[in-house]
C-alpha cells in the first residue's frame, strides 16, 4: 500500500513514475471527464448556436435545457439498430468503435498539466500525429460497408479532405518542434509536456515568438484542425443539404451517437495540441513576466473566481424564473445546481486544492475558446465546396506552412548564429 | 429540350458489370429532400460530381386549384389563389382580383390602390426574406435563416392586423379592399421600414463580401439572356441575366405609375448577380413603401361590384410582377357567376425550366445552390 | 491588384466581418423566442380563428336570423343552416346550423356575408382534436364560444 500512495507526493506523472496502476486510474479519470465533457458540447453546441441564431435553444428538459444531453442519450440508446441488408457486417459494426478508440487514443499523451498526464512520451506530438491520421480508416470503413452510393461518396470525400489537410497541419507542427529548439543546448523535444516547459523557458507562447511566424503557424494549424473534424465551413462531406449525411448515413441509434461523440472528442484532443503548441499549453498567463508568490496567489484564485461566478449566474438565473406552478420543477433543479457550482467553487478555494488544479482550469479554459471557436465558425460561415476546399488546402495551405517553415528555420539559424557569435565575442 | 425519352441516352450495362463499373451515375434527389424547396424530384445523371443533365419531376403538390376555380363563383375563388405561392399569398390575390377587374372594366378606388401596393410590396419582402433564408441554409451559413425569418414575423404581424391572417391572407376582394388600414397601419409600417434598412445591412455584412459566399456563387449556374428570353424566364433570374423587364415598369397596374423606384439588373447572369438583385429589390420595396404610406389618399376603399357577379362573356389575360416572375391569370367568362377556365401561369413553373441549363457541366454541389437561386415554390409550379 | 482589397483578403477582413454580427446577435436583448405554451401570442382583433356564433346579451336569443347568406357564401359549402318562419310575427328564425371545421379554410366569407354579425371568426387557434366526431360543430357548440387550453406543462 505504501508504494501505491507514495506516488501522491512524488512530482511526476505515472509514467515517469513507473506505475501502470496509476496509469489506468489517469485513463479512467481522463476517459470520464472526457466523456463528461463531450456530452457538455452538444448541450454547449445547441445553446450557443440557438443565441448567435436569436433563439433560445433547448429551455424545457431541465432548467435551461441542462439535462437535454441526457434526453438525446436515452433517445438514442433506445432507436432501433437498423443494420442495412447488404452491408458488410463486421467492418460495419467495427467502424465506429475503431473512429470512437482512435478519438480517445489520442488523449493518453495530451498535458492537462506538469504533472497531469498519463505519460510523457519522448515522441508525443508525433504519437498524436500519426494517431490521427488513422481516424481516415475509420471513416473509410463506414462508407465502404454500407452499400450504397451516398456513403460512399461521402466517404471518400471526408477521407481525401482529411489526408490532405493533414499535410499542411503536419508543417505547421514542425515549425512549431522547431522553435523548442532554440534554446541555449540547441536541443528540442517532441514530448508535449517538453513543448510547453520549452515556451514557458523561452519567456512567450510560440504564438508571439518570431512574429509573425509563429502566427502564421497557428492559424494553418487552427483551419487544417477545422479540416481534420469536418467541421464547418469545411463540412460538405456531412452537409445535410447534399448528401443527406455522408459516411454516417446508415448508422442509426447508438452507432451513429459513437461517431457524434467520436467527432467531438476528436475536436477536443486537437484544440489540446493547438492549446499545447502555441498558446503555452498549461501555462497561466505571463509564468516569468508576473512571478512571485504574491501573483501566484491571485492567478491561483481564477478558477474559484471563474465558478463562482458561474454559481451567481445559476443562483440569479434561479431567483428570477417565472413564480408558475409548471415551473416548480425547474427552479428547484436550477437551485441544485447552483448550489453544486458554487461547493465546486468553495473546494477550489483551499489551499492545497488551488495550486494542484491551476495547470487543469488554464488548459481547460484556453481549449474551451477553441470549442467556442468551433461553433461561432459554425454558425456564421458557408460550406466549402468539395473542389474549392482541396484547392485550399493544396495549393495555399500548403505552399504557406512550406514557407513559414523554412522561415522560422531561416530565423532559427540566424539567432543561433548571433547567439554563438556574441559566445566567442565574449 | 428534346422530346425524347431522358433514359434513351443512359449507356447499356454489359452483362456482369454493376453500377460502379459504369462512369454515369443516375443519382435521385428524391421528393424528400433537405433543400429541394417542397416536394420536388430531381434526377441527376452524374460522371463523378459533375452533372451531365437532369431531369424534373413535378405534381407531389397538385391540388387541382384551376379546376376548383371551374365551381366556384369569382369572389369564393379569391382564398384558393393565396394557396398557390404561400410564401408570398398577397400578391396572388392582386394578380387574381386585377384580372376579375379587368373582366368587368371595374375601377379600383385610389385608395384601396395605395393599400394594396403597400401590402404586395411587403409581401415582397417577406417572400425575398424567404429566399434569402432558404438559400443560405443550402449554401451552409445557417444563421441567416433565423435573422431573415425575424424580420418576416414582423410582417406577418402587419398582415395578421390588417386581415386576420398571417399566411393565406385573403387580404383583397373584387373591386377594392376590404378591410380599411388600422389604427396605427402607417406608423407600424413605416417603424417596420426604419428597423428593415440596418438588418439589410446585416445581410449583406454577413454575406455579400464573404469569401466563402462568392467563390460557392460567383460563375455557379450562368444564364445568358438569349437563353432567359428564349425560355421565357421572369423575374429576378431575369433581371439578374441583365434584361431590364420588370412589369411594374414595362406594363404598369395599380398605381405603380405613381411611385419612383429603380429596377436592378445583373451583368453575367450568375447565382451571385441574382443574389444582388433580390437584395437590392429588397430596398427598392422600401422605398415604394415609404411613397405609398405617405401619399395614402383619403377616399373609399371598395368599388361599386354587384354582389352576384356575372362578368361578360370574354376573356382576359392580366399578369402582374410578383416577387419569383411574372404571375399571370387567364379566366375565361361565358357569363355565369362561376368561370369557364381559370389557367394560372407560375413563374415557379417557367423558371424551373432553366435549371438544366444553368447545371450542365457543373458539380452537384451546385445543383442546390441553383435551385435555391431559382426561388422556386412547389405550390405554384404543382398548384 | 490594388493594395486594400488584397489586405482586406490576406487579413481575413471579411470573415471577420461576418463573426462580428454572429456574436452582436448573441445580446440577450436580440432573442425573439415566445416560449409557448407558457408565453402566450398576441392576436390582433381582427385575426380569423375557430368560427362562434354571437348571442344577443341582453336576451340570451341568438342574432341568427336564418337567411343562409353565410352558407351560399362559404366556398367549400360547409355551413348548414335550417329555418322556419314564425306564423305569428312573419319573421324568419333559424333552427339548426351546423359548420364543418375539418374542411373549413378560414377565408372570413361567411363573417363577411352575415348580416346580423352572427357568426365570426374568433381569436382562438387552439382547435385540436383527438377525432374527427368533434370537428362538426353545432349550434351549442358554436355559441358556446372559444375555450382557452390550461397546459400543464
């Protein structure tokens, strides 16, 4: 037992520390947040896609459509599971779990903080590359084993805009393992948690460094990411007004909510890396600018600041429900939950819990802008059509993230040079 | 368009060869269908994505309207005719009872002509409303739909005072209106027109300049005017192929005389030059409405028509510029209170006719784009 | 090209133009959502809703006269109407009326054609049955006027 516990007051993560025990405590905890957290998105999707549409969104399944993921869960558990007469069985039931693993795989070696991951990979950001690129298996098995020309096409297109956005993501990567080199040993690291104590040792995130460049890098990340989820504006190949919806057409019930959730989890594991490469992963704001124990103290009490706040909203919201009978229900639902926020908030105010959680909520919150991100694109832009979004990821993706490549190699070379200049100088 | 059979073309399949060894595909957007604006059928013969023709199939909606005209007297006709192109009712009810009163030589009251004009050009703006919606909703940006349909409720709320009705509005009768402007019409109208110039605005931001919006519609779906005229398309997807023929201004009923406005035309004919078109015809019915509320004469609102109609024996073609073309009636009268023939001419029905042309050659991303350019309500091409 | 429309595409000008009045819109001052069945529309007066028959409020006599004017107006010939003339006073007065609703299309012919103000068209919209048996709707039925629907929920 003792050995089990010793690793509570270690400084390391499991891996590091060689326990697979604790390892898998990590995958179940990160699994059931991860879930948790998908399931937040579609009700999170619904209400900030209904407010950018004037409208409300779902109001009646509990207070302010709170239990409305819980009501599409069951609805979806209980459809009937059609399976097409023609269709291949095993690769068609197999589909979806493989999309679903491969969606998930991808977390084992996010950072969610210094400590806070499963393992640290020597070889992180290429493990999530080259996992991601086997979510296009998945999609491919769908169409194929379904029988019948609209999955197909829809296949087809989903894989061939995922392989090709993935080219210019893979560049725009590199650009950015390029930066983590330059540094005094003129070594860099392709370990995740190596990435962001490489940016907070440099003094800024990589998406300030060598202005505009790491900029550039960024922004071909965060389109080919869009690309990489078939999100909109690059969604033709589920565009429900063409091709009724592409490689999940004949997926009914639960097999078509594994490939929803897979495509949400999958939003989420690559805003974690975009997170990670270029906003400085779990760093809080300015770590060497604003240091000392006095603005450690103020940025460590965000997080309780942050549900507090969201416990006010919930306790206000709750006090002005209309006085009706039929909403007595609600209101006392709403209370409930106001009242769990704001215990959330109380225990992430004490002490030991402050410092601990601090790496978790600044991760948390720089990749659920990237989510809001996700759904203000949505909600605002057109779809691509399918010859016009390869053209784009071919033929200016590409060609930019080759130049901003070798840019930031060229600048590289430069700095080092200045720096091993003023080392003989001196 | 050749008479013959669309299959007559379709290449023989080898024995032991399927439908994936063969380079054309024979795609079905059925009847049920996210973006086919109502029960309409499109068959697609494809090689890959691109469109090699297409063939229409129409009638899910026929209700028989023309021959329900033959068995009712003139004034019980008048709801059928709003059923026709729901998405704007009111001016089906201006072609119709134009053509009544054209029948029986009866003069409409000043009044009742300004109302009327006010109310179809309203109703021009809720049908374009309609369109723009719908067609950003095929295109991919979902959210103008919800701004569009706000401000549509708007009108819809003017029609329901002044009617009774929000959709089959029934708002005209034979030889005038019959209900007078309520109290407050012009100031709720004219809040209306104030509050609609900024959200047009909001549109356009949101649209016109996008470049996601222009490469999806600049070049897709080209109509030359030689092919417009030949078909005999009307409307905005004229006018957007560059012929300057509005009946408002060629062929002018009901005060429209009175009234300065502008017509926009188009330069290549594209989905995008028409997409320009509606929205500038958008604020040309602002402007006719701002004319109309402040010039609204005082003076009766219904024409001395006998209550048992018996219109002369004859007959009478009248069409009037509604907001998807030329909406023209032909009633036959051989004397009796009920018509010989009421033969309605949709613009729906023409204009669809141009979607073979406008998608040869194109890819089937495109097809929906142009139908959603076509504005196309089944009501009306099926009545 | 000239130099500010290749900014305006190279900084992404447009786009951004476009998420700026996606995100105005989100103001909760801009939501136009009537939460039905709590909220309920407002209904102009003159809106054309189920038909109800006028009764005089001082007698309690119906201002029917039987003259049939709203059933020869009615274009799906739905309304029935059945008189007889009083011996004594030599006035027509009504016996029985029924209207169909199934197949009624709410045009306002019939309100337009009474001469008494008898029949109308209310303001109620919530009609909705389980059968068809009560979709014909009789003198009682009809004078009895619209009954607004509590929901529960």
């Amino acid at each position: 037992m003792r050995p089990f516990l010793d690793y509570l007051h270690s400084n390391v993560t499991p891996g590091e520390y060689g326990s697979y025990l604790w390892a898998v405590i990590y995958i179940l905890i990160i699994f059931a947040v991860a879930s948790v957290a998908v399931m937040l998105m579609t009700w999170l999707e619904r209400k900030i896609l209904a407010h950018m549409q004037v409208r409300l969104g779902p109001m009646r399944v509990g207070p302010h459509g709170l239990l409305q993921p819980i009501a599409d869960a069951l609805k979806l558990l209980t459809k009937e599971d059609i399976l097409p007469d023609e269709a291949d069985k095993m690769v068609f039931w197999f589909a979806p779990v493989w999309v679903m693993m491969i969606a998930f795989l991808n977390y084992v070696v996010l950072p969610f903080g210094r400590t806070h991951a499963v393992t640290d990979m020597n070889i992180g950001i290429l493990f999530v590359l080259g996992v991601s690129s086997l979510s296009v298996l998945g999609v491919i098995m769908a169409g194929w084993s379904s029988n019948s020309h609209y999955p197909l096409m829809g296949a087809l297109r989903s894989s061939a805009q995922m392989v090709s956005y993935e080219v210019a993501m893979g560049l725009a990567i590199v650009s950015a393992v390029l930066m983590t080199s330059l540094n005094s040993t003129g070594t860099g690291t392709l370990s995740m948690i190596g990435i962001v104590e490489a940016q907070k040792a440099a003094g800024r995130w990589y998406i300030f460094s060598m202005f505009p460049l790491g900029l550039i890098a960024f922004l071909i990340f965060a389109i080919a990411m869009i690309a990489e989820t078939n999100r909109a504006p690059f969604d033709l190949p589920e565009a429900e007004s063409e091709l009724v919806a592409g490689f999940h057409t004949e997926y009914s019930g639960f097999r078509w909510s594994l490939f929803f959730l897979a495509e949400y989890a999958a939003m989420i594991g690559i805003s974690s890396v975009a997170v990670t490469l270029w906003l400085g992963g779990y760093l809080r704001p300015f770590p060497n600018l604003l240091s000392g124990h006095s603005w450690d103290l103020a940025f460590s009490l965000f997080p309780g600041l942050v549900f507090t706040g969201m416990a006010l909203m919930c306790l206000i919201g709750a006090a002005r429900m209309p006085k009706i009978p039929q909403m007595k229900v609600q209101t006392i639902g709403l209370w409930l939950f106001g009242a769990v926020i704001a215990l959330i908030a109380a225990v992430l105010f004490l002490p030991g819990v402050r410092e601990r959680v601090q790496d978790i909520f600044w991760f948390a919150a720089k990749v659920a802008v990237f989510m809001y991100l996700y759904i203000w694109y949505r909600g605002t832009f057109p779809r691509y059509r399918f010859d016009q979004l390869m053209n784009l990821g071919w033929k200016v993706l590409l060609p930019i993230s080759l130049a901003v490549l070798i840019l930031t190699a060229l600048v590289g070379i430069r700095q080092d040079l200045s720096t091993v200049l003023m080392g003989v100088l001196r | 368009m050749s008479n013959s059979n669309f299959y007559d073309d379709a290449p023989v399949e080898a024995p032991g060869k399927t439908f994936l060894d063969s380079t054309e595909m024979v795609l079905n957007m059925g009847p049920q269908h996210p973006s086919t604006h109502g029960v309409l059928r499109v068959i697609l013969k494809l090689d890959g994505e691109k469109v090699l023709g297409t063939e229409c199939v129409i009638g899910y909606l026929h209700r028989g309207v023309e021959k329900i005209a033959e068995n009712r007297t003139y004034a019980q006709f008048n709801p059928y005719v709003d059923r026709m192109d729901y998405v704007a009712a009111v001016s089906n009810g201006l072609g119709y009872c134009g053509a009544v009163e054209k029948l029986i030589s009866a003069e409409v009251p000043k009044r009742a002509e300004y109302l009327r004009v006010i109310l179809t050009e309203l109703n021009r703006l809720a049908s374009h409303q309609v369109w723009l919606g719908t067609h950003a909703l095929d295109i991919g940006a979902i959210t103008p739909l919800f701004y569009t349909f706000r401000e549509r409720e708007e009108i819809l709320k003017i029609f329901e005072k002044y009617c009774g009705a929000r959709l089959t509005t029934h708002a005209f009768r034979i030889g005038g209106c019959q209900y007078d402007a309520y109290e407050g019409f012009d100031r709720e109208v004219l809040a209306f027109c104030d509050a609609q110039d900024p959200r047009l605005d909001e549109y356009e931001e949101l649209l016109t300049t996008n470049r996601i919006w222009l490469e999806r519609t600049k070049g897709v779906g080209i109509l030359s005017a030689e092919d417009a005229i030949a078909l005999g398309v009307t409307g905005p997807v004229l006018r957007g192929s560059g012929v300057r023929w509005d009946l408002r201004k060629a062929q002018p009923y009901c005060s429209y005389k009175d009234f300065d406005f502008e017509i926009p035309i188009g330069l290549s004919g594209d989905t995008f030059d028409r997409y320009v078109v509606r929205i500038q015809e958008m604020r040309q019915s602002l402007r006719i409405i701002r004319q109309a509320v402040a010039g609204l004469p005082e003076g009766p609102i219904m024409a001395k028509v006998p209550k048992v109609l018996k219109p002369p024996v004859g007959e009478i073609y009248h069409s009037i510029e509604a907001p998807k073309g030329e909406l023209g009636y032909f009633i036959v009268s051989d004397g009796s209170t009920q018509p010989y023939r009421v033969r309605v001419r949709p613009p729906s029905f023409v204009n669809l006719q141009a979607l073979d042309i406008m998608v040869r050659g194109r890819l089937v991303a495109d097809v929906v784009a142009v139908i959603g350019t076509l504005d196309i309500v089944l009501g009306e091409v099926d009545r | 090209m000239s130099v500010a429309p290749l900014l305006r595409k190279i900084f992404l000008v447009d786009l951004i133009k476009g998420l700026s009045v996606t995100f105005r819109s989100q103001h909760p001052n801009e939501l136009i959502t009537e939460q039905y069945p709590l909220e309920r529309p407002w209904i102009a007066e003159r809106y054309r809703g189920q038909p109800r028959m006028a009764v005089n409020p001082d007698t309690g006599e119906s201002l029917c006269n039987g003259c049939g004017a709203c059933a020869l107006a009615c274009p799906e010939k739905l309304i029935t109407v059945t008189s007889d003339r009083d011996p004594v006073t030599k006035k027509k007065y009504m016996t029985s009326y029924t209207y169909d609703v199934s197949r009624c299309m709410f045009c306002g012919l019939c309100q337009e054609s009474c001469p008494t103000d008898c029949i109308e068209l209310s303001q109620d919209y919530e009609m909705a049955l389980y059968s068809r048996e009560g979709m014909t709707l009789d003198r009682v039925r009809l004078e009895k006027g619209p009954e607004p629907t509590e929901y529960a929920r």
